[in-house]
C-alpha cells in the first residue's frame, strides 16, 4: 500500500475540516465520505472527487476503504467503530471514543487484530508545552508531583452554538456538556500525565448558563495514586475564560498558561519535603525561575492524522491509541456521577452502573430542545 485509502464519516464541523486536511497529506487518498445530510455529501463529493454514501454503515460495507475516520455524533463512535474494526479497516475516532465506560470496553474489546491501527483524535497531545510537561513528569525533573490545577474555562460556547444540531447537549443525543465534548482532550491530558485519579469529588451544575440539560459548568477535586492532590475547573459558560495548568512537584512549581508562548519553571534549590524537615519556621527554599519558550501548537490534527497514515503505511508509533480513550471516559463518567450522587467517587467505576444512571437520566428527560439554527456552526478552520 503506498497511500491510505480513507473514508470520512460525518460531515459536520469536524469531518469538513478533516477532508481538507487528509486532502493536504501525501499519505492519505480521500476516496469516500458519508453523511445522512445530502447537501454535505454533495459539497465534499464535489470538492474532493470522491465517492459518497448516505450512511457510514453503507460506506464501510462498501468495502473501498482501507481507512476510516469517523467524525459523528458521539453515541455512534462505538457502533461505527465497531463495524469498521470487524470490517478490516483502520480506524481513527473522533473524541471522546465513546459516551460511556460500557460502550468504550466494547470498543477496544473489537480491536482484536494487532494489524488494525486504531487511533483517537486526541490532537492537543501535540502540543509541546504539554510534551514538555509529560517528559518533566517522567523523567522526575522537578522530583514528584504534589498538585495539579487545572482552570479550563475557555471553552465559551453560545445557546446558538448548543441549538445548531439537535444532537447536542442532550443525554440522549450526546450523554453529556462539557465533560463530553469540550474537555475529553484535557482529561485525556489529565490521565496521559498524571494517571488516572484514584478518587474524585466533583460539583457539577446542570444547564447553568445555557438553556440545556446537560453540565456546563464543573469543579472538580482529584486525588492521585501517589498521593497527589488536583483541582479541575471547566466551564462553557465564561468568557474570556482562561486555559492554566499548574503543577506543584517537590522540586518546584510548574506554570502553563495557554496566553503564553512560554512554560514558567520556578526550581526549588532544596525540596520542599527536605525544607521541612530542615529550614528555619518561616524558610523557603531558594528558587530560580526560567521561562522555556512554547513554540508552535505541534500540529494538532494534522499530525495526528499524518501518525495515523505513518502508523498505517510504516509501523510508526501511535501518538494516541484508541485504547488510551477509555481512561478519558471513565474520568468523565466518573465526574458526572460524583456531580449527580453529590458523593466521592472511587476508580474504577461500574460501567454497568454508570450506564444505568445515564439510562436514567435518558428516560427521565423533560428537556424539549428547540432547534433554531440547523446547520454547520462556523468553526475556526485554522486548526
Ligand atoms: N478533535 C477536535 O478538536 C474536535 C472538534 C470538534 C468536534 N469534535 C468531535 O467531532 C465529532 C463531530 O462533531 P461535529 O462538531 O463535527 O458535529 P456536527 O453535528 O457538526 O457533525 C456531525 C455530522 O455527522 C453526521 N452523521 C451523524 N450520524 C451519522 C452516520 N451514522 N453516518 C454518517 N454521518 C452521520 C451528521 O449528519 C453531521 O453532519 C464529535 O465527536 C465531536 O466531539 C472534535
């Protein structure tokens, strides 16, 4: 094989802006897209010259991919996935790579052949200020972890943004807010960096700022295996809102803040547990601070999809494997039932008692969505 033949499915905000980057990456031939919107078919068949089918399910049995990329509504990331997986393809899922913890085991449970690489769109991996915190973390530069704050509050999004597909921001139609769209890159970041929590306590506000019914607004405290402690804040419902990342090690304090095209490194000329121990009442230790420049976002889906051909065509490493998904899932799982129950949650949880709780929440929904606006919301295309 010397190109990837790659079938797009979904043809919404992200599919267009993924048929226009596979169109750009020497790696992939865009043969095939599908949409249950017609209008949407007819664009990308008209602009890319290639074959469309009514329903991803057609465009698999089809047969004409060697690759599929699926980029639908979220509850069918699973059936799809699973389709394509017993079909021979590859497979790249957008996030998150399920709804919930059931459908997310049944997921990577259907990846049973090695030679079938199956990647998840978790984009922000790329960036290098987060690969530079990884590989401090990693590494012990700044000796072990003790503090995480996470203040993820630039996700602003409008009534108009959650009324332009009626999909959105319903248990049934999405089986989530916030946790469920916005932030799976930052939970993903969250466990790729730290692990996953072993307990949680979340607060979670339902249909706060917006006229919805899902979470919008969520406070989170983390508590890691190695005894670290965490604060996770995120919300669609402030503007500007800020994206900050701090990280207290023993060695020192770590400082990400998304404005920046800089980390902020503040080292400890003595650890703080040798401090303690050893300094005058009021002594902290001696720092030096050094600003590490950013540069660039790393790619991002570009990227992503270019280490997806990589991994297809020469065995390169996966930078996000699917099976990594689960662990964002289950944080978000986990985060709305701490937010539903008002209790602490311990990981892992049950995902058929999770899914029931969701179920629940399906069948007990009130919420009538007047959709106002049906069409594709205008995204940033730079990305
Ligand atoms: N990685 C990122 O940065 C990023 C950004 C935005 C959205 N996303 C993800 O991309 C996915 C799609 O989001 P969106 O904003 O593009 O949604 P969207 O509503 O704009 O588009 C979804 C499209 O899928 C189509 N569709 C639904 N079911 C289908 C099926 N069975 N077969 C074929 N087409 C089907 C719909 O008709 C629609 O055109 C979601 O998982 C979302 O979380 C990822």
């Amino acid at each position: 094989m010397s190109k990837v033949k790659l079938g797009i499915i979904g043809l919404g905000n992200m599919g267009q802006v993924h048929c226009k980057l596979v169109s750009s990456l020497a790696d992939f031939e865009l043969t095939a897209v599908a949409d249950h919107v017609s209008e949407r078919c007819a664009k990308m068949q008209a602009r890319y010259k290639v074959t469309a089918f009514d329903s991803g399910a057609k465009l698999i049995a089809s047969g004409s991919c060697d690759a599929v990329l699926i980029a639908t509504p979220h509850y069918d990331h699973t059936r799809l996935g699973c389709q394509a997986l017993r079909r021979g393809c590859h497979v790249m899922i957008e996030k998150p790579i399920s709804v919930d913890k059931l459908d997310a085991l049944r997921l990577v449970k259907a990846h049973d052949n090695p030679r079938q690489i199956f990647a998840a769109m978790f984009n922000q991996r790329t960036h290098p200020a987060y690969q530079q915190l990884r590989h401090w973390i990693q590494s012990g530069e700044f000796g072990a972890v003790r503090r995480v704050q996470w203040t993820i509050t630039d996700w602003f999004r409008t009534q108009a943004y959650y009324d332009s597909g009626d999909w959105r921001a319903t248990w049934a139609g999405e089986g989530g807010g916030v946790l469920l769209n916005q932030c799976p890159h930052q939970l993903d970041l969250i466990c790729w960096l730290f692990g996953l929590p072993v307990s949680l306590y979340s607060q979670c506000s339902f249909g706060k700022y917006h006229h919805l019914e899902v979470e919008d607004e969520v406070t989170c405290l983390l508590n890691f295996e190695q005894g670290a402690t965490g604060v996770f804040t995120t919300t669609t419902g402030e503007a500007p809102g800020i994206n900050r990342l701090e990280i207290a090690f023993d060695e020192g304090l770590v400082i990400y803040d998304s404005r920046d095209d800089f980390i902020t490194s503040i080292r400890n000329e003595k650890s703080v547990t040798q401090a303690i121990r050893e300094n005058a009442a009021f002594e902290k230790p001696a720092t030096t601070e050094v600003r590490l420049p950013v540069g660039g976002d790393g790619g991002q889906h570009r990227a992503i999809l270019a280490n997806f051909a990589a991994a297809i065509l020469r065995g390169e490493t996966l930078i996000s494997p699917t099976s990594d998904g689960l662990r964002s899932v289950e944080l978000a799982n986990a985060m709305l039932l701490s937010g539903w129950t008002r209790k602490a949650v311990n990981l892992p949880i049950s995902a058929r008692g999770y899914r029931t709780r969701l179920a629940h929440k399906i069948s007990g929904s009130t919420f009538e969505r007047n959709v106002r606006t049906a069409g594709v919301v205008d995204m940033d295309d730079s990305f």
